[in-house]
C-alpha cells in the first residue's frame, strides 16, 4: 500500500524557525559580510545548522559527530607568536615559540577578513577565566557551526548580565576553509595558527582541529597570567574533595588527565588548564576534552554518561549501519575525542574554583616501566621533577618509530608555555614552599617490563593509589627510596597487591630493569643541563643519582 505523500504535510510539523539573527556588527574587525551572522546560537541550533550544513551526523545518544578533516591532532610546528615590542624580550623564543613577523600577520588578518566577505558566520561571546579578576573575554568567529558548539562547551559561558555589555579582550577567527600561501606569508605550510599578543588575536586557518582554539587561547592565558599577574598558570586537572581539599593533576597529553580527575567521590573543578592565584585553584574552561579511544562505560562511567545531547564526538566512526559509535575503531586516527560542557559531569563544582591544593599530582606514562606507579616527591624532586616533565611516546602511531621516545616537556606542558619555563618554575617554587603541599609521581604507563614486554598500569589500581593518597591512607604507611630516583615508595596501598607498588619486583629480569632504570636516569640529566643556569644546589638535590 502506498501512501499519498504530500511534501507540504511532512514539513507541517517543523516549526517557522526563530533563528537568532542579531545584525550586530563586526566593523571593530572591520569585518563585513554579505551572509548571515549567527551570533551565540545555542547548542540545539547549532546542531541544526552543523546537520542542515553537513558538517556532521546525529550519534543515537544525541551526540553530533563531526571530523576534523586532514587534522587530528594540533599542529605546534605551525603554531606562532608575532614577535613585536611586546613580545620581543618577554616571550622565549624557541622551536615551540616560533616567532612571525607583524607584517605578516596583519596582511593575513587582511587576507581572512576579506574571505569572510560573503559567508555565514558562527559568532560567539566567550570566557576564559573563572576567576572574575582574570578573566579574559573572547569573541569567537567561526565558519563551521560545530565548531562554534565546540567553543560553546570548551569556554566559560557568560550569563546574560556579562553578555549585556560584553567587551571582547581577545578575538579568535578561525576559518578552516582559507589556506595561506607559505610563499607570501610566512607561514610554513597551508594551516597555520598565529598568536598577536599585541593586537589580542588568534588567527587559525587551514585546519579542522577544534583543540587549535583552545590551546591557542591556553598559550595566551599562559603568557598573560604569569607575566602581568604572578599567577601561576598550569596544564592540569583538578578536583576536590568533600572536605575542600583541592588535588591538581599535571601531566602530558595521555597521561590521564581527564580520566583520573573524574572521580565520583570528589567534584571536578576543570580537566586540562587551571590557574593559582593567592587563595585559590580556578578553570580557564568551561568544558572538558576528552579521549574516547576504547571508550567504556565500565572504566570511565563519568566520562561515558557525559556523552549525550550537547556533547560532540570527533573523527569516530559508527558500527556499519547504526549511529552507534564504535569506539574501538581507530580508522581515522586514535586521538579521537569528545567535547562536553562540564555540567554533563554530575558532581562538577558550578563555579570552578576551589581551594589552594593540598595533594600535587605528577602523571606520567613512562613506557619503559621503570618510574614506581605511585611515589612521595619531597621538595627537591617537586621542583626537579616540575622542570623535566617526563613523559614516553609510545611507538606504533609513527611508522619509524619502534622504541618508545622519552619526552621531556617542562612544566608539563611546554608546548603551551610563551614564557621561559623557569618563570612558572619559580612561581610553582614559592608555593609549594607557603603552602604544605604533598607531591606524588604517579606512573600511569607501563608495569612489568618495558613497552613490548610489560603491560599498561591497570587503571584501577592507578585509582586505587589516587584515592588512598587523597584519603591520607599512605601517611603511615612504610616507604622505602628507589635506587636511581631517590622517590618514596610506599611499601603497601589498599586494594592495590603490594608487588604492583615495586616496579622492579614486577619485572623478571632484575638486572634489566637496573640497566633501564639507569638508562632513564641519565635522560633526566642530560635533558636537564640546559637548566643548570637556573637551578639551585636545592632543586639539583632531587636528580636521579647512580
Ligand atoms: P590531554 O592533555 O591530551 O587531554 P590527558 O592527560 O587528559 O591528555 P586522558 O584523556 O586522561 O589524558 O587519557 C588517558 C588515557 O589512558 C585514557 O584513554 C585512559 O582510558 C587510558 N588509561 C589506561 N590506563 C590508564 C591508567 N592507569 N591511568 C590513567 N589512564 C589510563
Ligand atoms: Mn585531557
């Protein structure tokens, strides 16, 4: 039987859209366009417009799926700073601070304004900042319309008292679709993220990588908050407890982050960049980044449940014929992600800021199994380990790389640091030394032998020795100093069995693992030297010794 069907009854239950249309200008950008400015859409019609505009799909929990097209990761070898008066003495130039010419910059600023010329643009009034006194207000132009959703999830979002008068300090326009000319304008390929500190704008084109955004605007926050306040800022999570005791976590990328913070006993102040300032720890965000790569809602409930209506999902893939995503499938790469505002975590604290912490994490995932997967720092090897920012890459995403590559990013984050990391070394120095602040290696990598051989921590042990550190469980217990590292490292933990606590004890070939340990141990010092200038007979304290 066929059914007689008029087109016109079909769309009879789609209502007239109220589609918010301000015609506010852009002309302090000197921007005009011929399209349609879209400004702060909410998440509900900038899902229509991303699915209206075929930018992405429907999950079946109401997620939209997006791809970031040829970029899945960030880009730092195209990530710039325009090197001005401002920034000439200030900034430390460097392979990760690559200076670009203000010229340049301003005919690419040109160049991109006059592209937007006859598009529709996806705007939006944005925080970065949870703490009144330095917050910093964005203004967001987008081409792609989950790409303004994401900036909706990832930033702060301003109430309507804050929109009333609302006076951008930083501007973003962020247009994949334009591709400079590294011929003429000084970039080093097509895609390019440029930083004018002077001018407060973010320039990014030529890729799809949201993360370009929030990163750049971290680097900003990064620069600012030191240098003009003596705020410490931090690539870290952070959580607190029912007792306002407030726990940070630094660590590189897939160091866990995001997974450890979400924690269902504590509540979650933000799960990548945070600032201490006198009296408290506060989010720059407003949302978190999440890896789903074998995502499973045994492992990580919190972060599985975030993922609904509101939430973006990129570069997955959905099992043949559903809209059921796979998260096991790594067809497009394994840095696949999801964005969600922090309010899809249950227990996320409202306003973001907490107390001055009282438990320091360290996370670190060394793939040679060597660092004990929970140790006691004292303050020597605080600021030691601080500075080194050890982490390992593990081979198998590069074709050549076969052995697993020792990283070293100071502070944890160099890749985000414009000022020398000395600068947030100092400023991490004299607050641990105001504040009694307990310091913790956490090893999240690899246990029993070396990538290849060993196996990776188990995560709920990791949990395990998080909780039993936080609930003081380990201040009576008995420690003893490893060999190389001279860290604490505490002979029992509860619900972790005592031989996963001695890394040596979970290898079986001892001798190797005193080899390695020493091996690990001279990459501490050699990648220190260029520090010595800097470091005090105290800091030099907490190096590896053999
Ligand atoms: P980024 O800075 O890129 O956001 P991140 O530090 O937040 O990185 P996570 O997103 O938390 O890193 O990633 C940690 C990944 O490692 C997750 O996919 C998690 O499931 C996995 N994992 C496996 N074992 C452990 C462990 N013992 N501890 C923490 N994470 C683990
Ligand atoms: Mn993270």
């Amino acid at each position: 039987m066929t059914r007689d069907i008029n087109p016109k009854n079909i769309f009879m239950s789609v209502q007239e859209l109220d589609i918010k249309v301000e015609r506010k200008s852009l002309s302090e950008l000197e921007l005009e366009t011929k399209g349609t400015i879209f400004w702060n859409l909410s998440p509900a019609e900038l899902v229509e417009h991303s699915l209206a505009n075929k930018e992405g799909n429907l999950t079946d929990v109401g997620a939209l799926m997006a791809d970031t097209g040829e970029f899945t990761g960030r880009s730092p070898k195209d990530r710039f700073i325009v090197k001005d008066s401002e920034t000439e003495n200030t900034v430390w130039w460097s392979d990760i601070n690559i200076p670009f010419d203000e010229a340049n910059f301003d005919r690419l600023y040109n160049k991109m304004i006059s592209f937007l010329g006859n598009r529709n643009l996806y705007v939006r009034d944005a925080i970065a900042g949870a703490d009144e006194k330095y917050r910093l207000n964005l203004r967001i132009i987008n081409t792609l319309a989950w790409h303004n959703m994401f900036c909706y999830n990832m930033f702060l979002r301003p109430d309507k008292d804050q929109l009333e008068d609302f006076d951008p300090d930083f501007t973003i326009i962020c247009i994949p679709e334009f591709k400079a000319n590294p011929d003429t304008d000084g970039t080093r390929q097509e895609n390019f993220a440029a930083i004018n500190l002077t001018r407060k704008i973010l320039l990014i084109g030529g890729t799809a990588y949201a993360g370009e955004m929030k990163k750049g605007i971290f680097s900003v926050l990064n620069y600012i908050l030191p240098h003009k306040h003596g705020v410490l800022s931090m690539h870290c999570s952070a959580n607190v407890g029912k007792e306002g005791d407030t726990a940070v976590f630094f660590g590189l990328s897939g160091t866990g982050k995001t997974t450890l913070s979400a924690d269902p006993d504590r509540s979650l102040i933000g799960d990548d960049e945070h600032g201490w300032n006198e009296d408290s720890v506060f989010n720059f965000e407003g949302g978190c980044y999440a890896k789903v790569i074998d995502l499973s809602r045994e492992k990580e409930p919190e972060i599985w449940d975030a993922i609904k209506f509101g939430a973006i999902v990129e570069n997955t893939r959905f099992y043949p014929g559903t809209r059921t995503v796979d998260y096991s499938n790594k067809q497009v790469t394994e840095n696949t992600r999801t964005s969600y505002p922090i309010y899809h975590i249950k227990n996320a604290l409202p306003n973001s800021i907490a107390g001055i912490p009282k438990n320091i994490f360290f996370l670190t995932a060394d793939a040679f199994g060597v660092i004990p997967p929970i140790s006691k720092l004292n303050k020597s090897q605080a600021m030691y380990h601080f500075i080194s920012g050890y982490t390992a890459k593990v081979a198998g995403t590069e074709v050549d790389v076969t052995e697993p590559k020792t990283t070293f990013s100071a502070c944890f984050g160099a890749a985000f640091l414009p000022l020398h990391p000395t600068r947030y070394a100092e400023l991490f120095g004299e607050k641990m030394e105001k504040h009694q602040v307990n310091v913790w290696l956490i090893n999240t990598g690899w246990t029993g032998g070396p990538y290849g051989v060993g196996s990776r921590m188990k995560l709920k042990y990791t949990r395990a020795m998080i909780s039993a550190a936080l609930e003081g469980k380990l201040d009576h217990v008995a420690y003893r100093k490893h060999s190389v590292f001279g860290i604490g490292i505490p002979e029992s933990c509860p619900n972790v069995p005592d031989h996963v606590l001695s890394p040596r004890a979970t290898w079986e070939d001892k001798a190797a693992y005193d080899l390695k340990a020493r091996e690990l141990g001279t990459a501490f010092i050699q990648n220190f030297e260029k520090y010595l200038d800097f470091a005090t007979d105290d800091i030099l304290a907490g190096a590896p010794k053999f």
